[in-house]
C-alpha cells in the first residue's frame, strides 16, 4: 500500500539523482573536452536515462567531435 508507494517514490528520486550526477559529469567532460556546449546539447543530455548517458559518457575519450559521442 503506501509503504510500498514511498519505497517505490524513493527508488526513483535515487534514479533521477544517479541520472543529473552522470549529466552533470558528462557535461563538465565535452566542455573540458570540446568547448561550451550548445543548450540543445546540454537538454538532451539531461533528459538521457543512466543507460545512455553511461554509453555516451563510454564514447567521449574516443570521439573528435561532440557529435561522435551521440552517434
């Protein structure tokens, strides 16, 4: 019931925590990396789910461009 509910509410804010610290860290590393970022490049970052940000986060040591990394 609401035990379950609050349990449930809790696991997702830790999600959505985990997922603005990887934005966060892959933000910071193409701005070290490329420059400024564009604010459309930054939104899509944040609105990225962890398994994805964790796959992009993979790319940016490799890639040339910021594009790379979103291919």
């Amino acid at each position: 019931g609401m035990e379950r509910g609050m349990e449930r509410g809790m696991e997702r804010g830790m999600e959505r925590g985990r997922e603005e610290g990887e934005a966060a860290l892959l933000i910071r590393l193409l701005n070290r990396r490329f420059g400024p970022l564009e604010p459309e490049i930054e939104r899509k970052i944040r609105d990225a789910s962890l398994e994805t940000l964790a796959l992009w986060g993979d790319r940016v040591l490799d890639a040339q461009t910021p594009e790379e990394v979103f291919l």
